[in-house]
C-alpha cells in the first residue's frame, strides 16, 4: 500500500477500537452498499502494512497473549541463512523466496528459519482490471486487434489480518499438513500419508511436527531437497466481494472485459540443500542461456524428476475464525464492513480509469467532500473548475450510454 501523510498515521487507530462506529458523515452512494454491517469511518482506519512496520522500529513489542501467536520482532522480514556464502534470491515481482544454503540441512537450523518466516504475513491483493479490444488497420488496410486496459486497480488486505498492526497482534499460527492432505512428502508426487484413511482414534498415526519434517528432510540422502513454506491468508470469502464487486462496476455502465483476482505476494520460500545444481539454477545467466540455447527442454525434466520436495509447513493467517460458540469471529472486519470501507474508492478509481494500487489517500478522497478550488489566482481557479466540470460530465455520460466496450 502507499504511503499517507503523516497526519494520515496520526488519525489513524487500531481496528480493536470500535471499528464500526462512524465519527464523519458521508453522502449516500450512488451504489449499493450493505445495510446489514456498520460502515467503518476513514478515523478507523489501520495504518499502512510498511509504514507500520516503519514504526514499530522505535516500539516496544508486547509480550504475546493467547490470540497473538504471530508477534514478530523489527526487521523479522529480513530473515536469511547464516551462512555467508549462502544464495537468496527474492523475487521482485510476487516476493518469493528462493534460498540454497548449507545450514538448511541442520534440522534444527530449518526449524529456527521455518519457526521465524512463519511470522512474516503473506500480502494478499484484490485486483480489479478492465479491459477491451480496439479493431485499427494500418497503411495497407489490414486489420488488428489490441488489447486496452481501462483500469488496473489493487487493494491490499494484509493490515485486515491484525488486530493491531503495529504491535503484530493476530491470529497467525505456523502448522503442518495433515495426514489426509495431498502434497510432496519428500516425493516428486503429491499424495497422502500412509494409512491417512485411519483416524488416530482408531488407531492412525498423529501427524508429524515440523521438528520431524525437519529431521527427515535433513536425514534424506537425495541429492536435489527443497524444504517449501507456504503463507496463506484462510477463513475470507472471495467468491461473495467478487460478486459484489463484479456488480459495482457494471453498474457503472462498463461494458468492458472485467477480471477480478486475488493475488498473494510473500506466498512462497524455497529453501534448497547447498549443490552445484541448485546453485546454478538459480543463478539468471545460467537461466537465460538454457533459455535462449532451448537446453531447458533437457534441463526441466532432469531437474523435476531429481529433486525431491517437502512441502509440508503452511503458516496461516486467519481474516476470519470459527469461535467456540461456533459463530464466525473477525479479527478486524468483515467483508461486508470491508467492502462499505472501500466501494466508494474502488468507484471513483475505476470511472477515473486509474492504473495504481489504492490506500488512504483514497479512501479520504472518496469519503470526504471534493474540497473547493481556491489557489488565489481567479484564471487558474476558473481552469480547475471547469477541468473537474468536464471529468463529471464525462463520467455521468459513461454511467448513461455506457463505455469500455469492444470497438
């Protein structure tokens, strides 16, 4: 998420603190909204994932509690192999972590790293993206086809997975696959655990802990071993604010192609045993020269049938929870809360056919009132208002006729 000013963080509270009490008033939306859940005002709000991080540098960090199984010190994001001549690779675009390193095989070493990336959140976006296809020909008369995007708008979810975001209070908890689970196991297929059709009450085996996976991966004799962390946000209904996401924006009229996704960054780590081939198959020049050299039709088949994989640790983290009464208890909001707190920026941003990812500056735009244009220069003030003019215009005209269509 972006970064607000810092008057942005100093309004901003906890969302333990009366989340759905509202301290502005709104006008009515020209879209639906849900009735049912309280609407959360922009004093709410949670501060920026980063900047909180940013601050929690100079904070003290709370002892944990029994809802805090996540609590996680400064900088613990930055986790690397103590080796010094280990490799880490962090890949730019959806934060993966590919690391290749002797001590990995200590199992008490795997356990510590394991223990320790299971503390840092994965970061979970809703993308939204409208596209279209605009038929043109060229000088010699033939005709093609491209592909416009309209908009391309992002949310991130990840402070909704605390209580309190710049303590780190949630409800994070590191486990590992149960016995009936499909996956790895040290296998090149995934499957199920011997005897998994048999429960421990009649006499199955408890699953194993992260100490034994660790042991046993350690104790492996294969020559290619990657040990996996998976970080998954659980217990949010996607299907229903795609819904009503899909409906907010047509009924703006948009007549386009509408994708809505939900993308996880921080998803992944990879940690590999210490090998001449693991080494070089992470290494970019080796990648592109398989690549560009078609050596890799050879190369992917040998490396998939030689490397054995664990991927038996899932650290996960709860929006929502089945509590001991058995109703469904929120750690921060609820969708419907979710999507009151963000329809009106989501709106604004997609008829303003904007390509970014949203945050508080949004939603301050969105909720409060267009401010009045006032520079003390009549000829500028007089552009901007008839520039604000003509936007409105052509955004009710888009609302009426309807635009992002095939042309």
């Amino acid at each position: 998420m972006g970064k607000p000013s810092d008057h942005d963080l100093d309004d901003a509270v906890s969302l333990r603190t009366n989340p759905g009490e509202s301290s502005t008033t709104t006008p009515t939306p020209a879209y639906p909204l849900d009735d049912d859940a309280p609407e959360i005002s922009i004093d709410d709000l949670p501060p920026n994932y980063s900047d909180a991080l940013e601050a929690s540098e100079s904070a003290p960090m709370l002892a944990p509690s029994n809802n805090n199984n996540g609590n996680l010190g400064p900088g613990s994001a930055k986790i690397r192999p103590v080796d010094h001549d280990a490799m880490f690779i962090e890949d730019a675009n959806n934060g993966n972590q590919y690391w290749v390193a002797k001590s990995i095989e200590d199992p008490t070493k795997l356990e510590e790293y394991i223990s320790r990336l299971a503390d840092v959140p994965p970061r979970p976006y809703i993308k939204i993206v409208g596209t279209h296809q605009q038929t043109s020909r060229d000088s010699k008369g033939k005709t093609e086809k491209n592909t416009v995007t309209d908009f391309d708008v992002s949310i991130e979810l990840t402070p909704f997975l605390y209580s309190d975001v710049q303590y780190r209070r949630t409800w994070g908890q590191l486990r590992t696959v149960e016995n009936s689970e499909e996956t790895r196991r040290g296998t090149l297929l995934r499957k199920r655990a011997p005897g998994s059709n048999q429960s421990i009450e009649v006499g199955g085996d408890p699953k194993p802990t992260l100490q034994e996976w660790c042991h046993r991966f350690a104790a492996s004799h294969a020559g290619l071993k990657v040990f996996t962390l998976q970080r998954r946000m659980v217990g949010f209904d996607e299907q229903c604010i795609k819904d009503r996401l899909n409906n907010l924006i047509r009924n703006t009229n948009y007549r386009g192609h509408l994708q809505i996704q939900f993308v996880t960054k921080n998803a992944l780590i990879e940690c590999y045993n210490n090998t001449k081939v693991n080494r070089w198959r992470m290494t970019s020049w080796v990648q592109w020269l398989f690549t560009l050299t078609l050596l890799f039709i050879f190369s992917w088949p040998y490396l998939w049938l030689r490397t054995k994989r664990w991927e038996v640790a899932v650290a996960e983290w709860p929006f929502s929870r089945i509590g001991e009464n058995g109703a469904k208890e929120y750690i921060s909001i609820s969708e419907d809360q979710w999507y009151n707190m963000w329809a009106r920026a989501i709106c604004k941003a997609v008829l303003e056919k904007r390509q970014t990812t949203l945050d508080q500056a949004d939603l301050r735009r969105a909720q409060e009132a267009e401010p009045a244009f006032d520079t003390g220069n009549a000829g500028v003030d007089g552009a901007l208002g008839l520039f604000r003019a003509g936007m409105n215009a052509m955004n009710e005209v888009n609302r009426q006729l309807g635009w992002g269509g095939d042309c």
